[in-house]
C-alpha cells in the first residue's frame, strides 16, 4: 500500500467518527454545534452528519478499500437514509 493511502484511510475514518454525533443529535432533534452555527438545528446536524459520511465513503472508495462500486442502489440508498435522518431531525424537535 502506497504512503498516500495510509493518510487516506485515516481521515475516512476521521470523517466517518465526526457523523456519528452529528447524525445522532440531529436524527433525536437536539441541537449540536456544526463549523456553521453554536448550536445548529437539528436538520442541519443530519446534513452535516450525511456530508461527512459520504466523504469519508468516497475517500475509502477512492483507494479501493471497500468492494463497493458507486450504483443507483447505494444512490437510492443514501436518499433513503437522508429523507428519513431529516424526517426523523423534524419529528423530535
């Protein structure tokens, strides 16, 4: 494995680690401090959550470190995951 990659998979993971509050706080409607606002809606914790998700998943596809290939399937997937994160960011808060 080139050096470049081990940089690579580390801040994947980084941006993986950063969703998971965000998500969380926003999908329960609470309010969470986003780079945008102290403290953001709940809406915008899904999105920022959603956001950092994706990039980590396209920094680890990009080394080709998971089999995943890019398809409407993992597209209609995500929208799924989204339209219901923010459902769920309205519903609580």
């Amino acid at each position: 494995m080139k050096w470049y990659a081990y940089i690579g998979f580390f801040f994947a993971g980084a941006f993986i680690a950063n969703s998971i509050p965000h998500l969380v706080h926003g999908i329960s409607g609470q309010e969470f401090q986003t780079p945008f606002a102290r403290p953001s809606s709940s809406i915008l914790n899904v999105l920022w959550g959603f956001f950092n998700l994706a990039i980590g998943y396209i920094i680890i596809t990009a080394l080709k470190g998971i089999a995943f290939s890019f398809s409407r399937r993992i597209a209609i997937t995500a929208l799924g995951f989204l339209a219901m994160a923010v459902n769920l960011a309205i519903v609580f808060s």
